[in-house]
C-alpha cells in the first residue's frame, strides 16, 4: 500500500531525514494561523494517491498573500480524476542542488537494492537510460541492521557528508517498515541544510497488520469485500466475468480471453479446496458488476471437489449464464449436479473461453 | 531429477496442522507407490511424541535431524512463523527447504533466505507448490495423478497452471524429469536461474518448460544463461500496471516487468514463446525433432 506524500514525511521524520516546515490541512480557512511558521514562500501540494500529480496541476506555488486563494483554488480541482481532499503546505526550500536517493526490493540478488545519483530531480528512469554510470547502486544485506559505512562512501561518493547517515536513516525506515520501496526524489541541498523535498513509501501488503493499517487503501470497495473472503480480485471492465483456483492459472485464463477477441470483466482467485460456499459468495461478487453477461468457471487442481463446486454454482442462483471448466476429485458428480440443473459444463480451458467469447460478441 | 529423489527422507514443520496432516498422508502415498522414504518425520513445537499418519513428531528440527536421515523438508506453518522455520532448518543443516506458505512479509523472506544462503541451504519458495519428480519423490501439493516421467523439466512461478501445462504434457505423451514450483512471491529462494543450472546438470533433462508471469525479469535472466531448449509461456498479458494479479510478485510496477515486453526479450534470445498452454506439447515436441 503506498503511504501519501504527508504520511510518508512524517516517517522519515521520526527518524531523523529533515523534512520542510509543513502542516496538512484539509480547508483552506486553516491555512492563515499556519502561515506564521510556513514563511514567505509556500508550496501547496494535493495529497491525492495518484502518480504525476505535478504535472497534473497538484501543486502549486503561492506566498503569503496568495496562499489562502491558492489553496482555495486547489481545493475546487479534480487531479486525473481525483477529488483534492486534503493539501499539505511546506515551506519552499531554497535548492541549491537535487539528490535521488531509493530503497528497493531487488529480485535478482533477493536483497535491498539502494540506488543514489546525483543527478537528482529529473525522472530517474530517464537518466537510467541516458546516463546509466552516475547512478551508484549498492546491494546491502538485510541481515544488517546499518549499513557499512563503505556502502555509504560508494553511494554517496562526492555528495556532501550529510547525505550519508541519511542513507542510512533510510535503510532503517525500509526495513523497520517493511517497506517495499522506501524513496526520496529529490533529496535536496539548501543553505540551510539537506532536506527531502518529497518521500515516497509502499508498505508491503503482508505486512500492513503489524504495521498498524487496519485497511488497504489501494483496493476498490468491491476489491476490498473479495478481500475478506479470501479471494485475490482485481477489477478490469470487460463482459466476461472469470473465476479461477491459483493465481497463474485465473491470469491465463483472462489471457486466452484476449487471445480469443473478448475483454474480461475482472480477476477472481478463489483459492485452494474451494467450499460450495466460498464458490457461492465468488460468483454472486462477480455477477453483482454490472458489465458482466457471462461468467467462465475455470477450476483445476487435485484438492478441488467438483460436487462442491457445482453445488456453489447452483446455490449462487445469478441470472447471467454461467460456463464451467472443472478438473479434480468427484468430476462426474459435479458434472450430473450441474447440466441437471442447465448449466454448461465443457473439457477444456480453450473451449469454455471460446464458448463465453462467442456469447457476448 | 533434480533437488531429491527416492532415497531423500523429507520432513514436514507443521506437521499436526491442517495442511501438514493431509499433505503428509498424500506425500506418503505417494512414496509408497514408487518405493521412496517419504516424509519420515514431522515438527511442530510443544506437540513431540504425537504421531500423524504414523510419522513421529518432534518439538524442534534438531530432535527429529538426530533421529533420521533427512535431507529436505516442506514448511507449512503459518505466514508468521514460516522465516523462523526456514532458519531453523537451515541452521540444523537440511538441504533443500520447500516452503509452502503463502503471505510471509518480503522483508521475512529476505532474512530468511539471507540466513539459509550462509549456512549452505537451498531454498524453495515461499508461496509455492513444491515440486514432483515423477517416479521419485514428491515434496509438496503437487496433484500427483497428472504427472508422468520423462525429460522434460518445468519451472514455474504458479501452482494450478503448472498442472494445467503438466496435464497437457502428460496427455499429450511428454514425460516430466521435475516438476518446480518456485513461488509466486517478488523474493523466492531458487529462481528459474537456480533451477536452470540444477537442471543442465541432471542427464535426466532434456528440454524445459518456463512457466512465467509479469513482474521482475528473471524469467529473461534465466533463459538467457542456459544452454538446454527451453519453450516459455507468460501469463498475464492482460493484466494492467500496478495491480497485483493474486501472487505478491505478479505486478507491472513502474512500467516495467509486464508480458510483453518479457515475451519479446525472450523471442529476441531464441525462446520460443506459447501464445496459451495448449500450444506447449506441440512446441516442445519440435524442440525434440528439431523442426
């Protein structure tokens, strides 16, 4: 889940990484006690979770004259899409030179990826391309609660020394918060110190309960309620709704979908020894979008009980046709329970696929 | 086969859950079909001297190590202890551990695996299904009735559409060397670079099949470094950036890791790519014949 810019601050805050002077305020009529401790010059940013809000409108700058209209102004925008809710107003730092510091998961080396350049402030993926050798990388291992202070010379090679124990302030916020990235773009120098202009956090997902979230904020209502049966959902906004066993499994079925011509209307994993009632509630949450015209059931495994699946098919009891692909124990059962009742039960994952595309074209 | 065979004595960490329980019985019916140890012991703390489907269990990995011959093991207990029981069998010296379990915090993982690496262990998953040699051994989930032996060896980060290519392998008269399920998770222990290299050097294996997903690129990593035919198929074509498609690893972050940019990195270094998995017997039988 990725923190907001004013949540993510007051992380790095807490360990010590200087953030500007800054206040969140969530009506324009706060700002005027605030402007005493903001200064002259202010920057108003949107706290919307949406990337690219600056080119978006999402900040703007103002002074102390202007602040309040300012604020007001931003208040009344849509960022793609989004309602402005909440604002932060900093202070505007007087930058002498932008740094990009980041903390990520890496793959490859299966530990902490920290990348630093001093070439800062432009899109970091832009000068990956342009000029790959100014950014300095460095694995660390996560069985170190610092970094070696030789990590830190490698990274922040000529950078001022201030930077380096905030690299290391960093590492800190990324283990201690189980964070999946941990960013500071850009990490600034001004004469009055070093600060981080804008904080960046995703916290691991399977992590969020120890980490004090109660909700993940990046899931849609509907994406939230598979959640609490246990399911993986994802909206998308075809006319094929999709019910699979296994991550892969749902994901190439939305697949062939697409190789066949039709768009799918969602992703549903149900997961393993699915129950008639768990198959129950996964068809009734599908067929409650209202895009969906057909539903594909595309259940595989050796745990999975077919007589059970067929059950929570028919218990469902939706008014969209339902097509069946099921593989496992009691298939013959499964089989009589549903095409007594009308439904269409069919071999293969290619022929139910083709069979929905067919229907809704 | 790679990671293990008839003579491997496996044992299970939580072994008197749910899930332990009634995999232990399947894992050991199939070590009785094809005449191998199976599971031989079980752990799971404060419940020692107990006993399930016959296979004794102990408090610690330490006790049942100095009872039996073991050399690998499948975890399955829950997501906040599964890194705890990954180091505990790494320090206690087991080979090869599979672990099952799904939803363990990266930043576990990454400990977890860093430890196991220090003292010599392998790791196997997290978020994954285990792996079958048919005829051999079977550490995990793996529905055992679809597999036959062979040379082809499949690496995948999936769980049900590994067995929905197997099915098709097997239906279509293509035997399996191993079967691995890496995990679904962004850290796994062995990645396809791992197994690749355990697989060039099994004379069993022949060819490979590459199941992947979107996220990362170590799909392309592993293909790239392997001189063995390899047929390759990714999934989620279809799914949009920054969603997670149900494993923790599979999402298009920051415009990187989708299918088709991993599809034509493949193709670009000679991967023949299956467009869906009915397609996989037939381009590895043309691997074989060559045409």
């Amino acid at each position: 889940m990725k923190l907001r810019e004013h949540e993510a601050k007051k992380v790095i805050k807490e360990y010590g990484i200087p953030v500007p002077a800054g206040f969140l305020i969530r009506t324009a009529a706060e700002l005027p006690a605030l402007l005493d401790a903001l200064g002259d010059k202010i920057v108003l940013k949107a706290q919307v979770d949406v990337g690219g809000r600056g080119k978006a409108g999402g900040i703007l700058m103002a002074d102390k004259k202007t602040a309040v209209a300012t604020a007001e102004t931003l208040f009344k925008k849509e960022i793609k899409g989004l309602p402005v809710k909440e604002i932060l107003a900093e202070q505007q730092l007087d930058i002498q030179h932008e740094y990009y510091l980041s903390i990520t998961v890496d793959r490859s080396s299966k530990q902490p990826l920290i990348l630093f350049t001093e070439a800062g402030g432009v899109d970091i993926e832009i000068t990956a391309k342009e000029m790959p050798g100014a950014i300095k990388k460095v694995i660390a291992t996560p069985l170190m609660r610092d970094l070696p202070p030789f990590m830190l010379r490698e990274l922040a090679g000529k950078a001022p020394r201030e930077i380096m124990p905030i690299i290391n302030k960093l590492y800190r916020v990324f283990l201690e918060k189980d964070a999946l990235l941990a960013e500071i773009n850009p990490l600034v120098t001004t004469p009055q110190g070093v600060f981080a202009a804008d904080a960046k956090i995703i916290v691991d997902d399977n992590a969020l309960g120890r980490q004090g979230f109660t909700v993940n904020r990046d899931l849609t209502d509907r994406e939230r309620e598979a959640e609490k049966h246990g399911f993986s959902y994802v909206e998308l906004n075809g006319a094929i709704g999709v019910i699979g066993n296994g991550a892969g499994l749902t994901m190439s079925t939305l697949d062939l979908i697409e190789f066949y011509g039709g768009k799918a209307a969602n992703f549903l994993d149900v997961g393993g020894g699915a129950e008639s009632e768990r198959v129950m509630h996964a068809v009734r949450l599908v067929a409650s979008v209202p895009s969906v015209k057909v539903i594909v059931v595309n259940l595989l495994g050796g745990i999975t009980k077919c007589d059970e699946v067929a059950k929570g098919i028919i218990a469902a009891g939706i008014s969209q046709k339902v097509i069946v692909r099921l593989a496992g124990t009691n298939e013959a059962e499964g089989r009589r329970l549903l095409t007594e009742k009308g439904y269409e039960m069919l071999p293969t994952m290619d022929s139910v696929v083709k069979k929905a595309v067919e229907v809704t074209a | 086969m790679i990671y293990g065979d008839k003579k491997t004595g496996i044992l299970v960490q939580g072994a008197t859950g749910k899930q332990g329980e009634f995999h232990i019985g399947l894992m050991n019916a199939y070590a009785r079909e094809v005449g191998g140890r199976g599971v031989v012991a079980g752990v799971t703390p404060g419940k020692g001297g107990q006993q399930v489907h016959g296979v004794p269990v102990y408090n610690t990995v330490k006790e049942a190590m100095s009872d039996h011959d073991i050399s690998a093991s499948v975890i399955f207990v829950p997501a906040g202890a599964a890194a705890d029981a990954i180091m505990e069998e790494a320090n206690a010296g087991i080979e090869t551990i599979v672990c099952i379990t799904e939803h363990i915090p990266v930043h576990d993982t990454m400990k977890a695996i860093a430890y196991a690496t220090m003292q010599g262990s392998l790791v196997i998953g997290p978020n994954c299904p285990g792996l079958l040699s048919p005829g051999e051994v079977k550490m995990g989930i793996m529905p055992a009735g679809l597999f036959s032996r062979g040379n082809v060896g499949v690496i995948s980060r999936s769980g049900t559409l590994t067995y929905e290519v197997v099915d098709e392998l097997t239906r279509a008269g293509i035997g399996q060397s191993t079967v691995v399920g890496i995990g679904g998770d962004p850290v796994i222990g062995q990645t396809f670079v791992d197994v690749l290299k355990e697989f060039e050097n099994d004379p069993q294996t022949k060819a490979v099949v590459l199941i992947g997903e979107v996220g990362g690129n170590l799909e392309e990593e592993g293909a790239k470094c392997t001189d063995l035919p390899i047929v390759a198929y990714i999934a989620g074509i279809s799914a949009p950036p920054d969603k997670r498609m149900g494993h923790a690893g599979a999402i298009v972050e920051g415009g990187e890791g989708d299918a088709r940019s991993k599809i034509a990195r493949l193709k670009k270094n000679g991967v023949p790519v299956a467009s869906r998995p009915s397609e996989i017997p037939d381009m590895v039988r043309k691997l074989f014949c060559g045409c």
